[in-house]
C-alpha cells in the first residue's frame, strides 16, 4: 500500500525511499518533521521501541507503521540539529506542536497510517524546565494526565508509551488501525 503513495509537495522525499518530511517555520526557527515506513515488527523492534510494553495487544497492521522524528533543521543544508532544546516564549511554543500534530494528520491523511512510533529526546545539556515524556504524556493522555484539546481532535485514535518502565518511547494507533 506504502508505494501506491504519491508524495506531493509540502511533503519531501529528498532523504531516500520510505522516508518523507515536511518543513516549517515558526517565530523564524526552520524545522522538520519527518516520517520512515517501518515494513516489519523487526524493524521496528531495532528502532527501539519496547512495543508490547506500551501497547500489549499490538499487532502489526497491514497498512503501515511509521516512526515520527522532529527537530530543527538547516534549511540551506538539510542538516538536523540533534534535537537539541530550542526555547519559545508566549505561545510559540504551543504554534510549535500545533504545526507538528497538523503534519502529522496531513501525513495520515495521505497515508491512511496504521500507527505513528516516536520516542522523546534526552535533555543531555539539561536546557529543558519539562522533560519532554511529561510533555508528550500530558499531550497524549497518558501516566494520569487528561487527554489534550489538540489530542481529543484525534477522533479514533489512542495513545500508549513505555514511560512507566523508564522508557522514552510512545505508539499512537489511528482509526485506521481499529478498522483492521
């Protein structure tokens, strides 16, 4: 099904087969968005997802896994930044994660995905006040936080990670994968 897909533009294919992104910018800070087709559960077991951890009754859906990265980007080189911590005041960055869950729904909406897989960036020069698991499970849902106003937007779609066991990963599932 993947490559019955005709990725047009804002969507770019220019980093190999199986791998597309989206660029934009907010309060003048280029970024990306980026997304790999995972073909197998092996794949994406070596992407280091601890799967069944976050998601038990996972099984892996014939219309497509997809791993989500998001980080600065060069513009003039394509070069990512190495997630590190980027600091917004007022409301950008909440115009930030608006435009990434927009990309996100853009990607789907195109791509009819199963699931999305992302894990949250280690703060390895302590920059961040939040670690961004709390961020992520307080967007989704999860560890006891209520579902999100950008998340309830999601109809039919559902939310786990492996945080409870000190992991960093976390699995969305869509509504295309309760049709299955």
């Amino acid at each position: 099904m993947v490559n019955a897909i005709s990725w047009r533009h804002p969507f770019n294919e220019a980093f190999g087969e199986g791998i597309v992104f989206r660029l934009f910018e907010t309060a003048g800070i280029a970024y990306a968005v980026g997304f790999e087709h995972i073909k197998t559960m092996h794949e994406l077991l070596t992407k280091g997802v601890d799967i069944y951890h976050a998601c038990p009754d996972f099984l892996f859906p014939a219309n497509g896994v997809w791993t989500v990265i998001f980080d600065r980007i060069d513009p003039l080189t394509q070069q990512l930044y190495g997630y590190q911590h980027v600091e917004h005041t007022g409301v950008m960055g909440g115009r930030v994660l608006f435009n990434v869950a927009s990309i996100i729904f853009d990607h789907y909406t195109v791509s009819c995905a199963a699931a999305y897989v992302f894990s949250a960036a280690n703060d390895c020069e302590n920059q961040r006040k939040t670690d961004l698991t709390e961020l992520y499970s307080a967007l989704l849902g999860l560890d006891g936080h209520p579902r999100s106003r950008l998340f309830q937007r999601f109809d039919g779609w559902c939310a786990w990670s492996d945080t409870a066991i000190g992991g960093r990963s976390y699995v969305v599932t869509t509504k295309s994968y309760k049709s299955l």
